[in-house]
C-alpha cells in the first residue's frame, strides 16, 4: 500500500481530517509492526480557530511544530498523563493540524493488548477489546506514541500513514470532544468518523 505523501497533507485541516477517515496508521517498533485503521478525527484550523493551540498566532516551542512542514507527528500531553497524537497540515507557517482520536485495530493486536493492559490480545474481555484503541490517549498507549515522537516525519519509515483499501462507509460530521472553553469554536461541526464503528469514541 501507498505511504501518504506530503501533498496529501498540505491542505486544509478540515480536508484532510475527513480523508484520513479509512487510511491506516503504522508503527514501525523494532522490527514489529502495529498498525490500524483511523476510524475518527478532528480539524484544528489554527489562528482562527478558539479550540486550536495555536489560535490567534500563538507561537510556543509547544506548538512550534505546528508551523513546520506539513506531514510531521504533534504529540502533546493532557492532564498531566495522556498523549495525543496530532497530524500537521496545511503549507509552512500556517499552524493546523488534525487530532487522531480513535483507530481500529489491523496488526498487532498482541502488541496492542501488552501495551495498554499488559496482557495478551485473546485474554482481553469485550469492553477491553474496543477500549484499546477508542479514543486519543488509548491509541496512544497502544501505539506507544509519546512525547519523543513529536515532530517525527509521518512520510518517513517509522510512524506513518498508508492509503489502504478503504472501502465504503458513511462519515459522520459532529461537534468536537472536550472543548466546552472554545465560544462559538465548540459548535463547529469539525469532527469526522465512520458511521456505525464500534471504536469511536464517543457515539
């Protein structure tokens, strides 16, 4: 399957949130490979948006990446213990990104399961199986994505984004996750998943 390029990237936030909607996320980690389907999304549209950490030009070595070159990882922490997994976009110097907040299992499902309950994939019960990767901070453990992936090239060889067959699915457009402090920026509808997945993280 076809890495995702840095065109595909290079777009509007709210763009490529919806077309990474079926595309698969990759870890390559010493020699094994974890990789699942991104079943859930949300756009950051940067100075104009009130929810974006970058919202109206603020410039941080925290957000820093976000001013780069599209197509690099934004890895950032909440509450003090949980990662969230971002994708950058749009073209240099404007600070968008998409949050990835949900996969769905492919690869490594084994790998998955030790990660995030330390205990191999067929122990798991129902509700651990769709926890292990439904929402940003569980992909994150699962995908053993932390803050030392930060700016990582996502068209490289090691954290990435393959096309994938995708095949054919609703998408669904809400309200963003948790952003209740953003004014009027909390009822933009610009949050994406496939309709019906049982990892999406808040139906």
């Amino acid at each position: 399957m076809k890495t995702l390029d840095r065109d595909f990237y290079n777009r509007d936030s709210i763009i490529v949130a919806k077309e990474l909607l079926g595309k698969i996320l990759i870890h390559e980690i010493n020699g094994k490979r974890i990789s699942a389907r991104i079943v859930e999304t949300e756009a950051y549209m940067g100075v104009i948006d009130k929810a974006a950490h970058s919202y109206g030009g603020k410039r941080t070595p925290r957000v820093e990446v976000m001013y780069g070159e599209p197509g690099h990882s934004y890895v950032y922490l909440i509450y003090g213990m949980y990662n969230c997994f971002n994708v950058v976009t749009g073209p240099k110097g404007v600070p968008q990104a998409v949050l990835i907040r949900a996969l769905e299992p492919v690869e490594g499902l084994d790998s998955m399961a030790y990660n995030r309950y330390q205990k191999p994939y067929h122990e798991l019960n129902k509700k651990q199986i769709t926890g292990l990767t439904s929402g940003p901070g569980k992909l994150c453990r699962a995908f053993l994505i932390d803050k030392g992936l930060n700016g990582e090239d996502l068209c490289g060889r090691r954290l990435y984004v393959e096309d994938g067959k995708t095949g054919v699915f609703s998408t669904v457009e809400s309200r963003r996750v948790g952003i209740d402090y953003a004014e009027e920026a909390r009822d933009f509808l610009w949050r994406f998943y496939i309709e019906g997945n049982p990892y999406v993280s808040v139906k």
